[in-house]
C-alpha cells in the first residue's frame, strides 16, 4: 500500500515537473525569447511573381515541397521586395535597408564600378559575431569585383554567379551573339565563382541547364557538414529569371512549358533542402523563409511569371512588381498552417533575425523592423504600418499606409496592352504616365479604381509619410537630396 502511495506521488511529481517545463518554454516562445538560437536558411527567387506557387493561385505544375512548406508554416500575403529589380531588392534583403539608403540601384551590369560598401553591415556579418557558420549559394548582384564578393559581406563561403544568367555574349535564341550592334556582344562570358574566384565558365544552355542542381548539391553539403553549430544559408536561385534552363529531369514535365519545368525543379530543390534538415535532426530548429526578389518580367510571356491578377510587374512600384510571395516555417515557433495578411518586407528580416540570434543591430540607421510577433502569429501584432515604393536611383514612387496605396506622379515603362513575347524572346513595352492616385489594396488589389477624391484625409496623412521620407531619403522626382543617404562601395 505504501509502495502505491510513493508511485503515485513519483508521477504526480514527475507530471507536475513537465507541465511547469512545458508552460515555461510554452511561455517563452509566446513572448519571443529563443532559448536555442536556430539555424537559418533564406530561399531567394528571382523573378517569381505572386501567381507563381501553387499555394497563391499557380496552375499548370505542381509544387508540392513549397506547398507543404506552407501547410507547416505561415503564408504572407502582403508581402514585399524592397524595390522591383535585381541589385537593389539583393542589397536590402542582406542590409536591411531601402536600396537607395545604401547607394545601390538598378541591376548592376558586369564591369561595374560600383558595390555592396564593406562599410554596411549585412545578416551574415551579424550572426557571424553569435557563432553562425554562413554561406551563400547562387546569384550575387552586388558587385563581381574580389572586394564585394560574398566572402568580404559575411560569408565563409560562396559558389555561384555574379549577376544575372542573361548577362552573357548569348541571344535569346540561346546562340552566341553576332550582332555587334547588340549590348550582350560586351559582355563576358559568364562565370561560376567559388569562394573568390572563378572556376569556370558558363558557356551554353547546356551549363545553365545543371545549375539548379549544382546549386542544390552544395547546399545539402553545407547543412552536413554544420548541422552541430547554428548556421546562415542564403540560397539565391538564378531562376526562373530568363534564359530558363532546367534539367533533363523536369524537362518537359508540366503543362506550362518551360516556366512550369524550371518551377518544378525549383520545388524539387526545396524538397531536397527540407529533407537534408529532416534527416539531421534539425529542421525543427530551423527557420526557412522562401520568398522572390521582385516581379515577374511580364513581357517574355511564356517564359514569365504570373503577377497573380496584381497591376504590372518587374521594374514597375505597382503591385505586381514588389508585392511577391513569402512563406516562413519554423515549428519551434511559427504556427502551422497560417496566413498572414499583415505588411510587412524583406527589409525586415535583417532586424528579426538579430532579435532571434540574440545579435546586435548595425550602427548605421536602417529602415527594417522587427517581426518576429508576426512569425508568432499575434494577432493584435502590426509592426510596420507604412512601406515606401523606390525606383530609379531615388525616386519616390509610392507609399504604402496599412491597406491604402498612394501612387505619387511618375513615368514608367508599361506592360499593359502590349503583346508578350514567347520561347524566350520579349516582347515591347511602352512609356507611360501616372498622376497622384490613391487605392484601397484591401478592396482593389488590383489597383484598378482611384478614389483619391473620396478620401482626402487619407491622401494628406500619406503625404505626411512622404514629407519625412523626402526629407530623409531624398526624392529625384522632386530634386531632393535627403540628409541620410550613403554611398555605395567603389572599386579601390
């Protein structure tokens, strides 16, 4: 009797010890505290646009590895690149900061003078000081010079390429160049980098066409070789940005050509990523975020994106050019199976991840916030309520104010009642003009009907958002040149 007496108690005891150990973490990951910093790995698209999953409307081809990354995490659907084009989306997701903070604009084309400033602080520089082990695999594009290649940002190791897959001496009939007339017949032949030099040349299609797998192969044998330490990866793909290239693989596999194909792969190499964490133990301390670096470039129809029905695409400040799809999974944290309908940017993840590496932020001002209530799933959480759209070198072209969108006058080069072109080649685009317009993104995502004129006290406290803007930041536009701006890295 005794004995039943004291097993009793024992199991009350050890029952009470995890209820108390389970509310305490319970407790703590609801209040944000990371008691075990986690791996992080950031899957970065190019040129993927908000139709473009399946899980955001995406027909023709199945992607079932992001999709269940999405099942097992959270689906942002006001989600932002920091501008609408290559360079400058790149130089925000790793600093933080709106592009034209940072001097970097555009897409830089190979024999720049310009680059990343060693003197900014980027996501690999921080989480290096917590003991991360870092690595970027795929498309750089802040400069080719040795000074602003990845391993002088943060990282321990690189493999990829410098810039864009279409800067080459190659057509878009996939031949070499023989019209000297024509900007690709200055351009060098494209290298594949490994740390910090090249190891070869991609030549052909036929090089491009392994690239995504290669890519992949590296990734897998950085998450083997420190799955025992906490580690950055940032895996840029070069696609489905044009030329496409895919493997003989997924060649010919969907029922959207050569677009659906490259997809396919790409949500092969998610798959191969997730399971390489699964079979090491880790992937449930370990944040993935999957996400684009702009729009779809709309005008190479068949081998283009989809803007899921948002106005415009690439290289545009309308929607369809910024807003891109991003899914975050972490089970240690982030609820399954969510959507998030909150704003919110890459330039945020910088300071999120500090907040959950326990790191310290840079010294210089950046323009990202912390989100890591959102990742939580708070619903009372609204960490950024205002989002700036920039173009150009530095025009303000835009503001963002929780479901209004002011667009503020300018010109840009327009999709719209144009034919695309198709099987690689682009078709026109023409110049177009837009006045001060105001949209209700809740009601009108499409950014279709102007009701500036119904709500005036809207239009004038967005205009407060663009008074402090200019004043910071400068607009070209209005020929102002804002007080805290930097400059971009310049070849020694």
């Amino acid at each position: 009797m005794k004995r039943n007496i004291s097993l009793r108690i024992s199991i009350k005891l050890l029952l009470s010890v995890f209820i108390f150990f389970f509310y305490v973490n319970f407790d703590a990951l609801a209040q944000g505290e990371i008691t075990k910093e986690p791996n992080i790995v950031l899957i970065f698209m190019d040129d993927m646009g908000y139709g473009d999953l399946t899980s955001y409307g995406g027909i023709g081809y199945e992607t079932p590895n992001i999709n269940k990354l999405a099942a097992e995490g959270m689906r942002f659907t006001n989600f932002y690149a920091a501008q609408a084009i290559c360079s400058a989306s790149r130089a925000a997701i790793l600093t933080g900061c709106y592009p034209n903070r940072i001097g970097v604009t555009g897409a830089l084309f190979p024999n720049s003078k310009i680059g990343l400033n060693n003197d900014e602080e980027t996501i690999p520089e921080i989480l290096r000081k917590k003991g991360y082990a870092t690595s970027m695999v795929g498309k750089w594009h802040l400069g080719e010079s040795e000074q602003f290649l990845p391993l002088q940002h943060g990282f321990d190791e690189y493999f990829g390429l410098p810039y864009s897959n279409d800067m080459w001496p190659v057509d878009y009939d996939n031949k070499l160049v023989t019209d000297s007339s024509s900007w690709r017949s200055r351009m060098p032949p494209l290298p594949l980098i490994e740390g910090n030099k090249t190891i070869e040349y991609i030549r052909n299609i036929s090089d491009q066409n392994r690239l995504t797998k290669r890519y992949t192969e590296k990734v897998i044998n950085f998450i083997e070789r420190h799955k025992k330490k906490p580690f950055f990866l940032y895996f840029a793909h070069s696609m489905p940005h044009v030329p496409l290239a895919v493997s003989e693989q997924f060649r010919g596999k969907s029922l959207q050509g050569s677009y659906g194909d490259v997809m396919m792969e790409i949500d092969w190499s998610v798959g191969q990523v997730m399971n390489t964490l699964k079979e090491n133990n880790i992937d449930k301390n370990t944040l993935v975020i999957f996400t684009s670096d702009n729009g779809p470039w709309l005008n190479f129809g068949n081998h283009a994106g989809s803007s899921g029905g948002l106005r415009e695409g690439k290289q545009t400040s309308f929607e369809g050019g910024q807003r891109v799809p991003a899914i975050v999974r972490w089970p240690n944290l982030v609820p399954a199976g969510t959507i998030n309908n909150k704003l919110a940017s890459t330039i945020d993840l910088l300071p999120t991840f500090s907040v959950i590496a326990n790191a310290n932020l840079p010294v210089k001002k950046i323009d990202g916030v912390n989100i890591l209530s959102l990742f939580r799933g708070d619903e009372d959480a609204n960490p950024r309520n205002h989002l700036y759209y920039y173009y150009n070198k530095n025009s303000l072209e835009g503001v963002r104010m929780d479901s209004w969108k002011l667009i503020l006058p300018h010109s840009y080069q327009s999709y719209e009642d144009e034919l695309p072109g198709n099987d690689g080649f682009p078709g026109s685009r023409h110049l177009d003009s837009t006045g001060l317009e105001l949209y209700d993104l809740r009601r009108d995502p499409g950014e279709r009907f102007n009701v500036k004129e119904q709500n005036p006290e809207v239009v004038k406290s967005i205009m407060d958002l663009v008074k402090v803007a200019r004043e910071d930041l400068g607009d070209d536009l209005t020929e102002r040149e804002g007080n805290n701006r930097r400059n971009p890295g310049r070849i020694n």
